[in-house]
C-alpha cells in the first residue's frame, strides 16, 4: 500500500516512528491553541493527532485511560472528588466516573475543540459527559489549579499532552505547588509521564519538581500504549502525605463491578513491580 495512505508520527528524539494505515482524513481545525486533526484508520477506528502528535484511536485508547484513572483511585482510601486537567478527549472522565464513591470530577481543559472533536468522532469517550457528577469546562490547567480552594481535591490528574506549548507549565514546581496546596492531606497527584524508554530524563526531572513542591512519595507505573512514542508510557502518582503508594484497595480493585478491558488488581500489581531500569533510575525499589 502507498505510503500517503498511511499517518505516521516521526519521534525524532529515538529515531523511530508510530504508524496506522488510514483511510482517509475526517475531519481538520486549528483552534486558538493547537491543530486537531481526526483521522479513520483501516483497523484501529479513528485516530485523534494534535500538532502531529497521536493522542487517542478508537482501538487502545483504554490502556491509557485506565491507567490514569483506576491505579490512583484504588490507591486512595476514600475519593470523593477529582480534578482533571487537561483530558478534553473526556476518556479519563468515563473511567472516573465508572467508580460509584467518586462525587464530582471536574474535566478542565484548555482548548474546547478537543471536546467537541471527541464529541463527534469518539462519542463512546464522552458517553458520561452528562453525568451529574461531572463538570466539563475549558480554561486554563495552569490558572484552574492557582485557583483551587486549598485542601479541596482528592484526586489531581493531569492527563495533558507532551511538555511544549500549551502544556508545558503542567510540568514544573510552580504547577505542583499548586496542586499540592489543593489537596487534601491524603490526597494524590497523577501525571502522564511520557516513555520510559525515550524520556527517563523528563520522568526524573518532574519527580524532583514534584519533591520541591512538596509530594513525598512516588511511584511510576508503566504500561503499554501503542500510538504513543516508543509504545511504553507510564503515569507517575504522587502522594501529598509520602505515604505507601504499593498498596492499593485490592480487594475493591479485585471486586470491581464496572468493565475495563486493560485493568485489573492483578495488572495494577503488576505495574508496581518495577522493571530494573525504572528501579535503576528512580530509586523506586
Ligand atoms: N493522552 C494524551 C497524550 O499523552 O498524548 C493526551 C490527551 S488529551 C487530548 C491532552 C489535552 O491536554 C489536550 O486536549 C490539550 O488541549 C490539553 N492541554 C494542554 N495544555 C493544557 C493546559 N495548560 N490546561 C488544560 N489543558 C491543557
């Protein structure tokens, strides 16, 4: 097949590149903030890229989501109420809400046009949109967080996109400070943390602004993610009060009554047991 039937993101940084074979372009718009393009690929259904960069298809959006939802959410004794910045894709909002303990999630994204393409192309995402318990706005991450009531956030996800452009002050200490004055005591921070494998650097660099801010303890879960660089990304979770973050609510993980297609109480061990270079890097043993 001809190569321009194919959409493929060159990762520079390794040399490499992710690939789907497309059928054809469904849809483009710039928004004040960034490009969004939506494509309709052979076999991994519609495929979201933001300034060339894969966000989310159809077929393996899950792995990511579920990670950066479940594995926080089981790791806090009681989750009422949650923050997601960024995640305008609204995948990260379903999982939360999938979780009956949970009282309110807030969704605030940047740029309305992510939500609105989501709308249209990944409707079974935002099938929780309307929830009662979810709020969906669009301002900035950065100035929803400086204004955050202190110890009022349980839960602070920030599903964004990588560190440049608009995202790139969700990943330095004068971000974390914000989000650590907004949690409550027992309150967790999670962050995507790009691939282990191209960008240990990036994942050290944000634990130490995570440290100068405050959090206390952390723990990198990795898991795969196909359209994203390298296909190995992680979450890294931060604890506000430095507590344990290897244990988790297992049995309510393992008793778990919604569906998921990638997580489990099994999988969420799994992914504490850290491969030998994570070990290696961030003295997480
Ligand atoms: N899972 C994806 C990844 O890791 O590549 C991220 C998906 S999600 C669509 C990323 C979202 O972060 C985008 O919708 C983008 O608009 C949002 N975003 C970027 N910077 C932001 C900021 N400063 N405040 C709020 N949302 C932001």
């Amino acid at each position: 097949m001809a190569d321009s039937t194919w959409f493929y993101e060159n990762f520079e940084h390794t040399g490499s590149a992710i690939g789907f074979r497309t059928v054809r372009k469904l849809d483009e718009v710039q928004s004040p903030f960034q490009k969004i393009e939506i494509f309709e690929t052979t076999d991994f259904g519609n495929l979201m890229v933001i300034d060339g960069a894969m966000m989310v298809s159809t077929r393996e959006n899950f792995f990511y989501h579920e990670m950066m939802s479940h594995a926080a959410i089981f790791t806090h004794a009681a989750p009422k109420d949650i923050v997601i910045i960024g995640g305008g894709d609204c995948g990260t909002l379903r999982e939360c809400l999938k979780h009956a303990e949970v009282e309110t999630v807030v969704q605030c994204d940047i740029d309305e046009q992510v939500t609105r393409m989501a709308e249209k192309y990944f409707p079974e995402l935002c099938e929780s949109n309307n929830d009662p318990r979810a709020t969906v706005m669009f301002d900035d991450g950065i100035a929803y967080m400086a204004a955050a009531e202190p110890e009022s956030i349980d839960i602070i996800i920030v599903d964004s996109t990588d560190p440049v452009g608009p995202a790139e002050g969700l990943f330095n200490r004068a971000f974390y400070e914000t989000c650590f004055k907004a949690l409550r005591p027992e309150g967790l921070l999670v962050q995507q943390s790009e691939s282990p494998l191209a960008l240990m650097n990036l994942i050290q660099d944000m634990i130490a602004a995570m440290a100068d801010a405050g959090f206390r303890g952390f723990r990198t879960l990795p898991f795969p993610q196909p359209c994203y660089p390298t296909g190995w990304w992680s979450c890294t979770i931060a604890a506000k009060n430095g507590r344990d973050l290897t244990t988790f609510r297992n049995d309510a993980a393992a008793g778990k009554t919604f569906r998921t297609e990638y997580y489990n109480a099994g999988i969420h061990h799994g992914a504490l047991l850290q491969p030998e270079l994570l070990k290696r890097a961030l003295k997480q043993s």
